[in-house]
C-alpha cells in the first residue's frame, strides 16, 4: 500500500483545520479507508479532544520521533470507527523537537499500511508549517470567507507553491448563506475568483459542529449534520470521486434569479 | 446588472473589492513608489524615439490566475510628426 499524505493548513488560526482534519478523516475511514491523523501543533494539542480520544493518550509524536516508544504504540484506534487513528501533539514541548526531515520518515512509514495520512498543521508560516507540508502529496488550505482569512490564505498559498507543493486545494469553511444572500458575506465564488485555486469543498457555518466537538463526536459522523455532509463530500472528492458542490441555499445564480421572477411561487 | 434583480450591494462586495487591491500588493511586494518610477523611467526611455502622450500613459501589475504581468500602456502622439 502506498498511502497519500495530505497536510491541511491555512495562515490564519481559528479557521477550521482542526475540524476539517478530524472531520475528513472520519469521513474517510466511515468509507472503509484506513486513515491516520498527526496532530503537527505541538505545545497546543488539540485534535485529540475534537476526536474525543483525549483520555487514551499514553504517547505522542515527540515521543516517536524521539524513539522512546514505537510508531504503534502512539497511534490511539478510534472505537468508532475500525480504521480512523490518532497520532496526538505533544503538549510540554516546542515545534523545534520535531524537523521536517522527521515527518517526512513518519509518513514514509505510515504510507505503508494506511491509505490517508491527514497531518493538521499549526497556523502560521513556521517551523509547525513547515514541518506538516513537508512529506505533504497534497496541501489543503482552508479559509472563512472572510477578509483577514483570505488574504492569509492566499500568502500560504504562495508558500506552498514556492515550496513545491502546489498546486494546493482550498476550503472554504463557516459559509453562512444567509449573510452571503443578504450581500453581507464574501460568496464562495468570490473567493474562489480572489485566490485563483481549485476547490475542494465548501462547508456550511453549522452549530453542530461545535455541539459534536462539546461530545468528541465529529459532524461528519452525524447523517443530518449539513457540515457533516460537506466533510463527507470532501472526502469523496479526496477520493477522485466526483461530487457535485451542496446547495448552501446561498446567492442562487443570475439564471435561477430570472427564472424565479418568471415562475411566481416557484 | 447585479442590483436589477434585488441583490443589494452589501459589504461583502467591499470587503471583495478591497481584498482585490491588497491581494494584487501582497503578491508583487513592490515597496511603495516603484510603480511611479517604472513609469517615469518607461517614459524617459520611449521618449528618446518616439513622441508619447506621457499624461495618458498607464502602467498596471494585471492578474492571470495567480500570476502577475506588468502591462504598460504607453499611447502615443498621433499628430504626424512621428511619421
Ligand atoms: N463549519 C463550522 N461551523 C461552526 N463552527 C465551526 C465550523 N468550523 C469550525 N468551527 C469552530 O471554530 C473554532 C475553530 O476551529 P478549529 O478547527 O479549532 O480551527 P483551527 O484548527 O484552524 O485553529 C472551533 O470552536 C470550531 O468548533
Ligand atoms: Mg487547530
């Protein structure tokens, strides 16, 4: 098995990678892929609590790349889900116990028995960036559609080509349709035309997403969840699936604008 | 022909057209002035062999995707003289 990494960062915090790592994992081992994530934001770990998997941390991923345990011994088994795993952050220490040469050996042995390895990156443009993109097969960026995330995501993005690692893929995370509708919030369109990348998926503002991160249950485990379908949706498209873009009931187009006042009622 | 069907110009088409302005600026990371002396450089040069409406000339860092060109419109006098 020659599994893919893909590494999914932004240059603003607080914009969703943590959701979006847990979520699409889930996603894709709800598939019956074997997924692992590495949680790359050491000193502010994270991803265990999204997952709910925070009380069966024994080690972490200093602890491996340090060599006091072994790669399996730090890989915590979602209950859930038969193939989803966790390598967690260490939270004493500093992103300078972990190089990028480190994570490149990590994923190079998780390639082997896993068909996803999700690393969810620290926000920001340093050492915790440069050490998840690193062994990166695809780098997704993800940004709300608002102005201080897009312009940070359009200078990461212009990292990651100037690392080699483009072209990325791009997120975007928190649409809120009525705002979008009202004209009070950047479309995904918009955002789209702005950063000049390929998108990969649009997700919906959902206040389920924080209801599943109070209970450690990601959305994209929850059928009636719309954010949870988004993540879905993503990790068909991670898949090469093709899979037409939610209605988000946001801006419909010019043409179902005419033909709304065309068709009264309708 | 946006507003004719009822959408309002909210401030997502300002926080659109000031994100425009700032992305084209951040990408180049001119420092400030380059533009003007590329200009008045441009003007000088072109100017030792042919007559140009220097008042008209406009120079801009256009987008194509993610890339950037410096396009130059330079017209020029059209009285006969070049000729
Ligand atoms: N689609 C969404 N709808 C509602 N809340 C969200 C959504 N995505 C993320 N959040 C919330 O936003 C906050 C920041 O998300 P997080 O994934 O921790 O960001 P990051 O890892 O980029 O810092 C969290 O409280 C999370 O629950
Ligand atoms: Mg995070």
């Amino acid at each position: 098995m020659v599994g893919s990494v893909i590494t999914i960062t932004s240059g603003k915090g607080g914009v969703g990678k943590t959701t979006a790592t847990a979520n699409i994992a889930a996603a894709l081992a709800s598939t019956g892929k074997k997924a692992v994530c590495i949680d790359a934001d050491i000193g502010l770990r994270n991803l265990d609590v999204v997952l709910g998997l925070e009380n069966r941390i024994v080690y972490d991923l200093v602890d491996v790349v340090e060599g006091r345990c072994r790669l399996r011994q730090a890989m915590i088994r979602d209950k859930r889900l038969p193939e989803l795993y966790l390598i967690p952050a260490a939270q004493t220490r500093d992103k300078s116990a972990v190089s990028p040469s480190d994570m490149v050996k990590l994923a190079n042995e998780l390639r082997e028995e896993h068909d996803y390895i999700l690393i969810d990156s620290p926000a920001g443009i340093e050492r915790g960036f440069r050490n998840s993109i690193a062994p990166a097969d695809r780098v997704i960026i993800i940004t709300n559609p608002e102005v201080s995330a897009v312009r940070d995501a359009d200078r990461i993005i212009g990292l990651v080509e100037a690392e080699e690692k483009g072209p990325a893929q791009l997120i975007i995370n928190r649409l809120n349709a009525g705002m979008v509708e009202r004209g009070d919030m950047l479309a995904a369109e918009d955002v789209l035309e702005l950063l000049a990348i390929e998108l990969i998926g649009v997700v919906p503002e959902d206040e389920e997403v924080i209801v599943g991160t109070n209970r450690g249950t990601p959305v994209a485990l929850d059928s009636k969840s719309k954010a949870g379908q988004a993540f879905r949706n993503i990790g068909q498209r991670i898949q090469g699936e093709t899979v037409p873009f939610m209605d988000l009931g946001q801006e419909s187009g010019f043409f179902d604008r005419i033909s709304k006042l065309m068709r009264p009622g309708g | 022909m946006q507003n004719l069907f009822g959408r309002k110009r909210g401030s997502a088409s300002s926080a659109k057209d000031r994100l425009q302005m700032v992305l084209i600026h951040d990408r180049s990371n001119l420092p400030p002035g380059v533009m003007d002396a590329l200009r008045d450089e441009l003007i000088e040069v072109i100017s030792r062999h042919v007559k140009v409406r220097k008042s008209d000339v406009q120079i801009e860092i256009a987008q194509d995707g993610r890339k950037q060109r410096l396009v130059a419109d330079i017209p020029l006098e059209t009285d006969g003289q070049n000729r």
